[in-house]
C-alpha cells in the first residue's frame, strides 16, 4: 500500500523496536530499598500478604514457525531472576507449575486446613496480578495474543518486538494513556509495571 517491501518493512520494524527499547529501558527489576519498599506495599494491600516483591507467570505469544511452548519451571531456570534474588529480602509469589523456593512461594497443592487455605487465598489474589497485567499488555497489543495471528518474523526479531511491546506498555502506564476504545476495554491503570 505504501510501497515498501516486506523486507524493508521488517528491516525497519526491527530497527524501530531496537531504538524504543534502548530509549525506554523500563524493564527491570527494583533495586533501592526504597523502590522495593514501594513494592511490597502495594502488594501488601492486595490481600494482606507480606515481603512480595514480584509475581511471576509466563504467558504465550504466537509466533510462525515456533512449535510448541515451554513449562514455566524450565523458562524460570534459565532466566537471571534466581541470581538477582539472592540479594533481595522478599517473595515471588508464582503458581503450582513453578518449583517451591526459598524466594519464591506457590500455593499447597491440597490446603489441609484454615490457615493454609487463607493463604492460598491471599496468595491466589496477590498473584493474580500478573495475570491482569499480561491480559492488559494483550488487550493493548493485539499482535501478542493468538487473535491477532502470530509475529511473522524470525526468533531474534520476535523476541526484540515482544521487548518494544513490553516498553511500550509500560511507558503507556506510567503516562495513564488508557486503552483504545477499539479494543473492547475501559480503561485500566495498574501500579505494577510488566
């Protein structure tokens, strides 16, 4: 329509994403103990759940030519969020398909009684935060969910692309930019980042 080629197009989208993601640098993981204080607050007042400092999950993005997904434990164990938690005093706070930690807390398979049942509960709520946050990310970029097809372009650029988007949002929440109308969704506005 515009006269560029497929090529140039993905040339460019990746050159685009590049840049944003360099000027943006808003993924990352709290470090001050003021920032972290901030954190665990805003998690506290969730459900009551004390020191979390992160919730984690993974989340599916459709990529062509990708087969298959991999299970979270595995993602997580070649990921640098066990290193970076060895200096930090707080919990992730994940679900069963992620192994229990000294750092990061799962819910009991079968609570036995009221106390761990309270804590699934809190735990359940608390987590669920991250969930929100990638429906949110999704709703505002369609080409992640599985509606909007799948990323047409080789890993590297995929993974790059996924990055822009992740900047992009975060970005978007820290200016309150709500969502489009288009996308069937008021607007959202969350405290914590992706």
């Amino acid at each position: 329509m515009h006269g560029i080629s497929l090529s140039s197009a993905s040339r460019i989208i990746h050159i685009v994403c590049s840049a944003l993601c360099l000027c943006l640098d808003n993924i990352r993981f709290p470090t001050s103990q003021q920032e972290l204080k901030k954190v665990k607050d805003e998690f506290f007042n969730i459900q009551g759940f004390p020191n979390v400092v992160g919730a984690i999950d993974g989340t599916l993005v459709p990529i062509q030519g990708m087969a298959g997904s991999a299970h979270d434990s595995f993602i997580l164990a070649y990921s640098f969020l066990p290193q970076i938690m060895r200096g930090v005093n707080g919990w992730f706070l994940g679900d069963s398909g992620y192994p229990l930690k000294k750092w990061l807390l799962t819910p009991f398979a079968q609570p036995s009684n009221q106390q761990e049942q309270r804590y699934n509960s809190s735990h359940c709520s608390t987590r669920n935060t991250v969930e929100r946050a990638f429906g949110v990310l999704k709703s505002r970029f369609r080409c992640l969910h599985k509606t909007g097809g799948s990323l047409q372009f080789k890993t590297e650029k995929c993974i790059k692309f996924i990055e822009c988007c992740f900047s992009l949002h975060n970005k978007a929440i820290s200016e309150r930019v709500p969502l489009q109308a288009g996308n069937n969704a008021v607007p959202v506005y969350h405290n914590h980042d992706l």
